[in-house]
C-alpha cells in the first residue's frame, strides 16, 4: 500500500508546487510587461515630440 500512496502523494505535491510556481511567474511577467510599455511610450514620445515641433513650425513657415 505504501508503494502506491508515496509517489501518488508526491505528485500532488509537485503538481501544487508547478502551479504555484506559474502563477507566481505570471503576475511578475505581467509586472515587467507594464512597466516596460510604459517605459517605451515615455521614450517614444521624448523621440517624436521634436519632430513633431519642427514639421508644426515647417508649416507654419509654409503656411499651411
């Protein structure tokens, strides 16, 4: 009896301890996957917001 009751007991438990595992892993992803969007929209408007203040200032000049 001893032979089934051990290895179906530690398969539960490495099945639980995966699980944990996964969904630990899942909220720090889903922590790095915000920060870093944010971190790349921030980066992405410090880059276009010069080009956009010289072709706003080309029209101007243009007169469009």
């Amino acid at each position: 009896m001893e032979f089934v009751i051990g290895p179906v007991l530690a398969l539960l438990l490495g099945m639980k301890f995966t699980d944990y595992k996964c969904k630990e892993a899942a909220k720090k992803a889903e922590a790095t996957l915000v920060e870093n969007n944010t971190q790349i929209s921030q980066q992405t408007l410090k880059l276009l917001m010069p080009m956009a203040k010289s072709v706003t200032a080309i029209n101007n000049q243009l007169g469009l």
